[in-house]
C-alpha cells in the first residue's frame, strides 16, 4: 500500500524529491500523512478537493481486503 501512495502522489507533482509520506498504524486505521513542496500542494488536492477525493477512493478499494481503515492526509 505504501509503494501505491507514493507511486500515486510522486505522478501528480513536479517536485518529487520533497514528496515525505509519514505511514502511522494503529488498531483498525492506517494513516497516511502526506507532505508535498508548497506548489505541488494544490495539485494533490485538486480543483474542489476531487483529487484527494479520489486518491481516497483508490485506497478505499485497494483496501478493501484489509481488516483497517485507510486514512489519507495531506500536510500543509
């Protein structure tokens, strides 16, 4: 799942070197904390968040045979 959000994230930005994804497990959830370079921060986000919306889509259904939830975050 790892290799799939930096794979997903490194496509969109023009920055790629600055791309830190930060994976915290816990009971039932996943959380992946995602900071990008300051320009690129729109481009995971997406006109009214439709990006990021579907970033967590594509977690949401690569997960779906794991027991936990998955969490995507974007630092800013």
């Amino acid at each position: 799942m790892d290799e799939l959000v930096r794979f997903i994230v490194e496509s969109l930005v023009d920055e790629k070197d600055k791309v830190v994804i930060d994976k915290q497990e816990e009971k039932n959830t996943i959380v992946f904390n995602v900071e990008v370079a300051s320009n690129d921060v729109g481009k995971i986000i997406g006109k009214n968040g439709k990006v990021a919306q579907a970033i967590r889509a594509i977690l949401h259904s690569a997960g779906r045979n794991s027991s936990k939830k998955m969490i995507f975050k974007i630092k800013k």
